[in-house]
C-alpha cells in the first residue's frame, strides 16, 4: 500500500467541495480497493456471486452514497471504512446466498496473518461477523484490527500506522483477537483455526 498522506490530502480536498478531488481521489484509491476486494475474493467458491470489481464499484457507491458525503480523516480511517462496507456487502451476499441454499456443512475457517481470508460458505461469513459484531462490543479496538487484518488485508505495520498505535500494541490485540474468536467460532458449528505468525 502507498504513503497515507497524499489520499489523506485528496479527502480535505474532497470534504472542501473541491469538485475534481473525487475524480483524483477515485484514481488514487482505485486500486488498492481493488487488491482489498481480490484479497476477499481470491478464495471464493463457485458460489460466489460477486466479482472484485463488482464489490470495489458497490463498495465505492455506499462509500460515498446519494449525498456525497465524506467523513473520513485520513487514509487509514478510509480504508478502514472501505473494508467495513465491503465485509457488508460479502455478509449481505451471503445471507442472499445461505436464502438461496440451505444447509451445508461446517468447514474450516483459518485467520492468518499473511492476506484476507474469505469463506466460500455463507454460514461461514455470517458466522464471522456475528463474531466480529460481539467483539466489536467488547473491544472496539481490537475488533477494527481484526476489521484491517482480515476484511483489509493490512499489514501490522500498515494497521499501526491506521490506528495510532504500536506494531508491538497491534500484535498483541491480533493475538488476542485470534483467540477469542477461535473460542467464539467454536461455540457455533464453524471450526475456528488461528494460525501463529510465520
């Protein structure tokens, strides 16, 4: 991923009404959004429904909806926001799909801390997210890391730089995320499989 700090000045531009910010914004983020959406993609199913380009434009839609609003305050708030709205549109395809087809069994589901992992099983994906909105209430935090690790594929350094905080801060709260939704997963049907750092 780039320097935060020119996508950051395009947002003031954006947030000023500057009326060709959007179009430089839109060129800028297009395709790390892109390689977020085939990070959620790369492991799909035949099931799936959605092609990375297809959740990189609905991304973008509901990013910056009928209004145009921006709310964001630098890079790593955006693309913190990009990977919230594209777990949503994964979670909503998946909730599609589970409607579509009953049943299925229960697969494995590894967190690791090399790229984004997504389920091709939409109990799986819903089973993650009902999860993560647990832990959202718990640490809001460490759910957020969880949100750029996983949904985002961030680097621990790329989450440190989002948030604020220590790398050393990020391995701990990725550490404990791990294991807590390993023993959140397994209550559920979803097997749960946090693999350690290499």
């Amino acid at each position: 991923m780039h320097s935060g700090l020119p996508i950051t000045r395009l947002l003031a531009d954006v947030k000023g009404d500057d009326p060709a910010a959007r179009e430089r914004l839109l060129a800028t983020i297009y395709d790390e959004l892109y390689a977020i959406a085939r990070r959620q993609m790369n492991r799909e199913g035949n099931g799936c429904t959605l092609q990375p380009t297809a959740l990189v434009n609905e991304a973008y839609m509901r990013l910056f909806g009928q209004n145009g609003k921006v709310d964001w305050d630098n890079r790593g708030h955006f693309f913190a926001a990009a990977a919230r709205v594209m777990r949503q549109i994964r979670v909503d395809d998946a909730r599609r799909r589970k409607r579509v087809k009953r049943g299925g069994g229960a697969k494995r589901v590894e967190l690791r801390d090399d790229a984004a992992i997504v389920d091709t099983n939409p109990t799986e994906v819903l089973a993650v997210h009902e999860a993560l909105e647990c832990l959202e209430q718990e640490d809001a935090r460490t759910a957020e890391i969880v949100m750029l690790r996983y949904f985002a594929g961030f680097t621990v350094e790329e989450c440190s730089e989002a948030l604020g905080v220590s790398a050393r801060t990020i391995n701990s709260d990725w550490r404990f995320a791990r294991a807590w939704l390993h023993r959140k997963l397994s209550k559920s049907d979803t097997a749960f499989n946090a693999v350690d750092p290499p």
